[in-house]
C-alpha cells in the first residue's frame, strides 16, 4: 500500500495534474472538487454573475417548457468540401484567432445588448420609438440605443452599439482575452529569468485556464439542449457573423492575388493553394495575407498565418494531412487531422505505420512527371509488403498491436434468462454462456464481463477504454471469440499467436487506402499479390474462449472425438499447406492453390533444394568439429 501511494504521488508529481487544477481553481475562484466534477457551464456562470452584480443585472434561467418552446438553432458554420487530392503546391493555413469571442467583442453580441429579431415577434419593435409608447420600463434605454446607434446582425437580430451599453459577456471575454495576452508577453519577455521554468507552468496553467472559459462561452450561449440560459438567436447572429467574415475573407483572396485558390475552409481557417509558388513566395504571402484582411474588419477580429503545408493530402472535410513548416528555417513535420495517424482508438503500430507511409509520400518528388510516379509507386510498394512481412512474421512487438475501446456498459441490449443485475447480465452466468447469448457485444465489452466474472470490483467507468488484442482461435470462430485481455495473455501458460491476418486487413490496409486511393494505389491488390506469403507456425494452442456451446441455446461442437485429448488437437487440420488460408474438409491444398500446379512443384522444389544446401551446411560444419 506504501507503494502505491508513493508511485500515485509520484505521478501526480510528474504529470503537474494536480498544479493544474490549483491553478485553475486560484484564478476562476472555485474549489477543487467543482474544478473536478462541475461542467463549463458552472465556470462560465461562477463569472458571469459576479460581473452581473458589479453592474446591478441579473441572470434568468430558463424553464424545461420555456426551453422547449425556443426555436432552435438554424445557422450552421462555413465548412468546404475539398477535393480528395495531394496538392504539391505550398498550402497555406490562415486562422482567424478566437473567431467567435471576437466576433462577441467586435459586435456587442451579448444577452443584454439584444433588442430582438426584426423578422419575428420577440424582442422590442424599434419603430415604436418614435410614437413614445413601448410600454416598457426601459423606455428611455431604448430611445437612446435608437438614437445612439445599434446594428442588425446577418440574420436580423438587433443588437445595440458600445456607445450604449457595453455587453456583460463582452467584457468578461475582453478581461480574459486581455489577461491571456498579458500572460503570454509576460512568458515571452522573461526567458533569461532564473525562475523561469518554475513560473512558466504556473502561468502557462493559468492561461489555459481562461482559454477554456473563453472557448466555450459560445456553447453555452448556444446551448440548446442542456442549457441554463441559452439563445439561439444570439448564438445564430454569432455563427453568421462568422460565416459572412470567412466569406468575405475568401473573396478577397480569389480577387485580388494570382494564380491562388481557396481548396478547403472550415469554421474560422482557410487552406490557400499557391500554385507555381515557392515555399520562400507563399509564406511572404501568407504574412501580406495575415495584415491586409485584418485591417477589414473591427478590432480584435484578427487573421493569423498560422503554418504551411508543403505537400499535403486532403481526404475529405476535417481529415487532412500535411509536411507542416511553422516558419522558414523550422524542420517540418507530419501533422494531421482526423486520421489514423493522431487517433487515440488505434494500436501504436497502425500510428507509427500511418507516420511513417505519408513521410515517404511527403519527401519523394513530384508525381507529375511520369518517371517519378512510377519510381514513388515502386518506393511504397516495396514498403507496404515489406510491413506485412513484418505483421506475419511476427516482427512487430505485441505491445504495439493492443487495441482500445470505449466500454457503455448498461447501455447494451443483452439477453438473459433470469433477473438481471445493474450491468444487464447475472452474476453466476458463467462466460461462455454470455457471450453465446450475446454475440453481438463489442470485443472491449466481452474483456469487461470477463474481468467482473474473475472481480466483481474490477468493473470499467461508463465510456473507458479498454485493452484489448486479437489472437487466432478456431477456424469460423467470431471475433468475440479472438479477443484477449493484455493482461491476460501476460499470464496465458499455452501458446497463443495473433491474428496477424485479421490486424492486417480490418487495420492496416483501410487506413493505408485512405490515403493510397487518393493518389491511384490500391494496398489491398498488393496484399493478395504476394506470391511469397511468409509461413507461420501451423499450430494453434486451443483457445480458451472454446467452450461447451451445446448446453447454450442449442447451439453444437463439432462432432467425432474431442481433439483435446490428442496431440492433433492441437494442430489445425484444415488450413491449406501452401497458402495457410482455411480449406474447406481436410483438404491438405485448397482448391484455389490446386488452379496453379506449376506453381506449387516450383515452390516444392524451392523448399527441398532449401532444406538440402542446410543439411549439406549442417553436415560440413559438424564434420570440420570433429
């Protein structure tokens, strides 16, 4: 138990987990538990109302009948669909920063600068003003937004100018932004300080504290759903405002610069193709980019030249991939988006793989030229089925092939004969019985219930990930069947292998022909082209997922002789001698090897001249010993 302690103690330590939330908790003024277990909106409100009081307003919180009746949200953000390509060119990444708290700071967009919508009955009707009867308390505020100036939003929604009255959400995103940015030029203008290193991480937590509240704020304006005090129409008018500076930002691109094309947009970033431009000629582009459009629109809406792709594949919306340069001298790097490479749901190996495949794609030269698309095809060929050499020969660490899923337990429709237990199954249900009554759980769900069944304390938090590999269990058996706990095979006393074939075409060839269709290679073709598939081991230890399926639902084992009593049970019968794929009866070749007999007496005649220059090595190096 001292152990445990001092290692948890030790990774709190090392992982700054616990600076982080005392930071957090210091500068939004909370205690640690609601930093724990409170969401944003709690944080956001914990703000919002001290600045409400400080301005003698107060919040009100919607019903669940007067949040029924609200309409809801209509506008949705600028998003292109790009065209799946590699594009050779440089690739610039604009990004407007902080979008939509600044498109807030910008426009006054707040709950107590909004007048209403022109085209619907909510709100105040501004033309009433000049008949002096509104019948309102606020009659004078009114009379002198109409006079001191107000602005309509994209979609009609009225909001009044700064002049008037400053936003409450306004200026907490301005006093935010504002510490943010003091924050950074404080870390920036003290590096040479001796205490450096221990004060950056306080403020870098700090920072990144007020990061979160600023970004969500738009969420919890918006919130339609599970929000407190949500307004579609403020959050609509924000979306739009958005929408109509990504547009205008786009246009003034296309007019006004050359041989450039806006390929892909999304929310508040463009992705700007400079054809026939150097790298040196786009990022002076970028940088012109980055002053000329912020100068269109209000203070603090900023356009940033953020880095630069060069060369970069785009697969579709939100799922691209690029040789990332952040500045002219800095060593580039892959970086991606939305693909396999970044994901946290896949093994290492498959994002080590997806890494290492689109290096080679990066750093080979232009496919325009005929010559040197051949030459790059060949390059990846060679490196693909050199990889599936690898997963077949077992090459690959175990570690790297472990998998990791989220677990819903109580979420899952499970069958059961008798009155179930919170988790939706019996306690005394043994594991095979469940799991043939249910075949249709997710493979992380089936290590879950094993693991209660050996622990009823070791039961998975609700969305956990769990571990899980797949290994070769009998011919026609599910996967539910194949899976593994890592844990478990660490004390697994027989054989197992994995089941590399299974790894190889449900991971690696769809996540390499993602990317590899893109520029006209096809992977999966190359997998079934190796005429020299590398042998395995031809026996199989029983798995321990077998199990006596004839007492659960009818269902039956192959019949004759239990295997397991004889030493061929633990070898299996009917996998083809050449191509090790699963043969239909006992046949010792299959009936696709049998299509090409010359074939096989020439890799028959390869194996004997093979075994004999090793036992004519084998007899001379024991004959020189003597």
């Amino acid at each position: 138990m001292r152990k445990k302690v001092f290692y948890s103690i030790h990774i709190l330590y090392h992982t700054h987990i616990l600076n982080r939330l005392i930071e957090s908790c210091t500068i939004q003024g909370i205690d640690l538990t609601d930093e724990l277990t409170r969401g944003s909106q709690y944080k956001i409100e914990n703000i919002l109302l001290r600045i409400n009081n400080s301005k003698d307003f107060s919040s009100i919180f919607v019903s669940k009948l007067q949040l029924a009746h609200q309409p809801s949200a209509a506008s949705i953000p600028l998003v292109m669909e790009p065209y799946s390509n590699l594009y050779n060119d440089p690739l610039v990444v604009m990004d407007f920063q902080s979008l939509y708290p600044s498109v807030m700071i910008a426009y006054n967009i707040c709950f107590s600068t909004c007048l209403g919508n022109l085209n619907k009955k909510t709100g105040v009707w501004i033309e009433r003003v000049l008949n002096g009867s509104l019948g309102c308390t606020k009659e004078r505020e009114i009379e002198a937004a109409y006079k001191g100036g107000f602005h309509v939003s994209p979609t009609g929604t009225v909001f009044v100018n700064k002049n008037v009255r400053e936003g409450i959400i306004v200026k907490m995103v301005s006093e935010i932004l504002r510490i943010r940015i003091l924050i950074k030029n404080v870390l920036k203008n003290n590096r040479n300080h001796p205490l450096y290193d221990h004060y950056k991480s306080i403020l870098d937590f700090n920072q990144l504290a007020l990061k979160g509240i600023v970004n969500t704020t738009y969420g919890y304006i918006n919130a339609g759903f599970s929000g407190r005090m949500p307004n579609a129409q403020i959050g609509d008018s924000i979306v739009e405002y958005g929408r109509v500076i990504l547009t205008k930002s786009i246009n003034y691109v296309l007019n006004h610069f050359n041989d450039v094309e806006v390929v892909y947009a999304d929310t508040d970033s463009m992705f700007i193709q400079c054809k026939g431009y150097s790298r040196h000629d786009a990022f002076a582009l970028g940088r012109q980019l980055e002053d000329e459009i912020s100068a269109l629109f209000p203070v603090p809406i900023t356009l940033k030249f953020e880095k630069l792709y060069h060369p970069c594949v785009m697969v579709t919306k939100k799922r691209y991939t690029g040789y990332c340069y952040t500045s002219e001298d800095a060593a580039p790097f892959v970086e991606g988006k939305g693909i396999e490479m970044i994901r946290t749901d896949q093994c290492e190996y498959i994002r080590q793989l997806s890494e290492d495949f689109l290096t080679r794609v990066f750093t080979s030269s232009s496919l325009s030229q005929v010559q040197t698309y051949e030459s790059f095809c060949i390059d990846i060929f060679r490196f693909v089925q050199n990889e599936f050499r690898k997963i077949l020969t077992s090459q690959i660490p175990i570690p790297d092939f472990i998998l990791w899923r989220e677990v819903k337990l109580g979420s899952y429709k499970m069958k059961s004969s008798n009155a179930t237990d919170q988790d939706g199954f019996e306690g005394d249900l043994d594991f095979h019985r469940i799991i043939a009554l249910n075949p249709s759980l997710p493979p992380a769900a089936v290590i879950s219930i094993k693991r209660i069944l050996n622990d009823e304390r070791d039961v998975p938090l609700y969305k956990e990930k769990v571990p899980y590999l797949v290994i070769y269990g009998e011919p026609g058996s599910r996967l539910n069947d194949q899976v593994i706990s890592p844990y478990e095979l660490l004390r697994e006393e027989n054989g197992v292998r994995l089941n590399n074939d299974y790894y190889i075409r449900k991971h690696v060839i769809p996540v390499l022909n993602r990317l590899s269709t893109i520029f006209g290679i096809d992977v999966e073709k190359w997998y079934h082209s190796m005429t020299e598939v590398p042998s395995t081991p031809s026996f199989i230890i029983p798995s321990k997922f077998k199990n006596q399926l004839s007492s659960v639902g009818g269902l039956s084992t192959r019949s004759g002789v239990d295997k397991e009593q004889r030493i061929d049970g633990f070898y299996t019968s009917n996998l083809c001698f050449f191509c090790r794929k699963v043969s239909s009866g006992d046949e010792i070749v299959c009936s696709n090897c049998r299509k090409h007999p010359q074939d096989l007496l020439i890799r028959i005649a390869m194996w004997i001249q093979d075994v004999e220059q090793r036992i004519e090595v084998l007899g001379c190096f024991f004959a020189s010993n003597k």
